[in-house]
C-alpha cells in the first residue's frame, strides 16, 4: 500500500524517481534498494510539508490520486474494504487521465503508470451505475471549496498543477477510462 504513495511522489517530483518506482520488480523486491526508495519518497514528502505546513499551496500536492481515490474507498465499504493504498493507486488512474485531458500531461508516460497500477494493485470493479455514488462522495471529500470537487492535477512529471476543477461529464470519462483503459 505504502508503495503507491510512493509512486504519487515520484509523479510529483521528477522523472528520475518515477522510472526508478515503475521499473523496481516488486515480486522479487531488492529489500536495500527498496529502502533507499522509502528513504527518497520520505524526502519528497517532507520537503513539501515543510514547505507547506498548513496546506495552503503546494502540499496539496500530495492530494494527487485522493479525490477518486476516496471515493473509491469509501465506495468499497459497501462492499468489500480496501486498502488506502490500493484506494490510492486506483484513483491516480482516472486523475492522471483528468491530467492528459486537462493540463496536457503526456500520455504515454500515463500509460505507463496505468500498466504498472493494473500489473501489481489489479483492479477495482465498477460500473457505469455506480458513478453517480462516487461523484456524491467525491463531493465530500475535503479537499473542495464551494461545492467545487477539487483535484490535484499535473501537466508533466513534477508539473503540479493544484485546485483544477472538471465538469461532471469529464468525472464520468475519466471513471470509463479506469473500467475500460
């Protein structure tokens, strides 16, 4: 679970780090190399917190992947509970599909990350019916203002772009793309 935060930190600081978390085998995981990634994805975060302790600008940063990600989770207690993490990793699909569409961010480089989320989170299994519950609950999450559903969004690897709002119609794409992308 832990390692798909770390992945959104990778997204959120530069490609270097990214490439080194999409290309670590995490079936037969290098339990040295693995600490020194938890010791830069540590970093990452703290740098941003210290910067930003009252999450005003840029710590909302680490919010990349929750929006969708909460409602997913919350969602799956209706069902069957997940874990943050999973809840996480599923939601950096549909918000970095948000991030292609919106701010530009490169499609492959998404792909790239969808194949790895798929490969080692699997999937979460909705349906078109199910999107009106998850726009509900994403309405609650805290991180909007004025009934607007905020998103931590990025226009390349490190590019974040912070408080970026979609229409409802573009939510619901971005839900088809995690069920059918």
């Amino acid at each position: 679970s832990g390692y798909a935060e770390m992945l959104k930190h990778g997204l959120i600081s530069n490609q270097e780090i990214l490439s080194e978390l999409l290309n670590f085998d995490l079936q037969q995981p290098d339990l040295l190399h693995l600490g020194q990634m938890v010791g830069t994805s540590v970093a990452v975060k703290e740098r941003i917190v210290e910067e930003d302790p009252f999450e005003q600008g840029i710590r909302k940063a680490l919010n990349l992947g929750h929006t969708i990600g909460h409602a997913f989770e919350s969602f799956a207690l209706t069902r069957r509970p997940v874990l943050h993490g999973y809840a996480v990793a599923w939601g950096l699909i549909p918000e970095l599909y948000l991030s292609c569409v919106k701010t530009g961010f490169p499609t492959a480089i998404m792909r790239q990350c969808v194949s790895f989320i798929k490969e080692n989170y699997g999937t979460f299994s909705i349906t078109c019916d199910d999107y009106p519950t998850l726009f509900e609950l994403m309405t609650h999450d805290k991180k909007n203002t004025a009934g607007t559903i905020n998103f931590t969004l990025l226009a390349d690897v490190g590019d974040i772009r912070i408080n970026q709002t979609a229409t409802k119609e573009l939510i619901y794409e971005s839900l088809d793309f995690f069920r059918e992308g």
